[in-house]
C-alpha cells in the first residue's frame, strides 16, 4: 500500500522524514515534493489548486495503482482533497482513504487568507509561534535571506488555496472514507472547523483529536503514529474482506 504525503505550506517533501521507519514495510510512503522546489525543482509553482492538480496527476499518475491512500497536512490537506476530488471527476480511481491533518474542511479555511494578507513581521512571528521550535526562531531571525525566502514560499503557497470555497460542498463528493487528524491545541484550525471535514464524503468519516499543535506529527509522535496505522488498518481489512 502506497502512501502519498503532501506538505504544509512553505515545507517540502523533508516534513515527512522518518515516516517510513515509523510505519515499517506494510507501507510504501511516498513524499510529494510539490512543484517549484526540493532538490529537483521539478516543474513551476501554480498560483491555483486546478493547475497544480493537474501537474501532480501527471507526475503520479503511473503510481495511482492498487491501494493507495492520500495524507495531506496543513495546506497539503487540501493539495490532497483537490486531487483526490480530480481524479473522481476524471474516471480515474480515487484512494482507498483521504487523511488530512491540520486543516478545516475548505469551507471553513478562510483563516488562509488572513494569514497570507499579514505583514512580514507577523507572519514570521506566526511561524515561529507554530513551530514549537526554538531552532525555527535562530534560523529564520539570524538569516535575513532565509527569512525572505521563507515568506515569499509561504504567501505563494497559501494563495494556491485561496480559492476555497465559502460553503460545503454539493455532490459530487469523495466516495471514500475521511480520516481527519487535529491537534488539540492547533491555534489555525479549531477541532470543530476540522471535523466538518463528514461534509465531503458519501463513506464514513472518522475524527481524532492528537495532543499538540499545528505540527502534532512531530510533538505526539507516538500517539499520531499509533493512530494513523490504525487508519491505515482499515483499508488492509477491506481488501481482506
């Protein structure tokens, strides 16, 4: 069973690091770079989710092939729903299960664009605030560079899912099921903003809250683990069935 992880805004395919010893040889995990950066610098950034979509359906598309499954954390949540979403209206076979971290369900996410209007000052200090890392603050504070560097990904990245939309969605919605991970004191995305996530799906949809913040995978590394293999549990049993 292959894994595709997508990254939070500003991040790289490195944010998942360790995810594969963490869930061992049942799974194949396979970290998207998206566009425009990591070490092959692969195609250009998009300004849109529809033009990235389809860049990222072309570059995996040879890898969509037996179970897969899509985790996406913070803006790759919904990297992860759009392309999910695309390949459904495209004929093409959706994953076996959508698991999205981080992220209220995008008719709730308008706090993106908040984010992305902030001064330079203030998106740096939230940052640095989500991070829960003093190493974020010395890196970024003590290299002018890398800051600038930093802001103008982040803002570019939140633009490409500025276009969420200001309501739930009408059919047609995601035939698979909807694992949705929050960190309890996640101070972006409210627990009960990432729960209406049950609103894109016609399967089940399933909610757990893990002790942290934005980047819980990081600061709960057992609990998230345990809980994430326990999702990925289920699509073993389905094909055991």
């Amino acid at each position: 069973m292959r894994l595709f992880a997508f990254h939070h805004a500003g991040g790289s395919a490195a944010a998942f690091a360790g995810w594969q010893r963490a869930l061992g040889p049942g799974v194949e995990v396979v970290a998207v770079e998206l566009p425009g950066r990591g070490r092959d610098g692969w195609g250009a950034r998009h300004a849109d989710t529809e033009s990235l979509t389809a860049a990222l359906r072309g570059r995996l598309g040879p890898r969509l092939t037996g179970p897969y499954v899509f985790y996406g954390h913070s803006m790759g949540a919904m990297v992860a729903y759009r392309l999910a979403r695309s390949l459904v209206e495209s004929g093409w076979t959706p994953p076996e299960r959508l698991l999205v971290g981080a992220f209220a369900a995008p008719h709730l996410a308008h706090v993106l664009n908040e984010v992305g209007s902030l001064s330079d000052g203030a998106l740096a200090d939230m940052l640095i605030g989500i991070s829960r890392l003093p190493s974020t603050a010395s890196i970024l504070l003590e290299d002018p560079n890398r800051l600038e560097r930093t802001l103008t990904l982040v803002r570019e990245d939140l633009r490409v899912c500025g276009d969420s939309p200001r309501r739930a969605p009408g059919r047609p919605l995601l035939p698979c099921p909807i694992d949705v991970f929050a960190g309890a004191d996640d101070p972006l995305v409210p627990v009960e903003d990432a729960a209406a996530w049950r609103y894109y799906t016609t399967a089940d949809c399933t909610f757990r809250a893990i002790p942290g913040g934005h980047f819980f995978p990081r600061e709960s590394q057992d609990i998230f683990f345990r809980e994430l293999g326990s999702a990925l549990s289920q699509v073993t049993r389905a094909m055991t069935r």
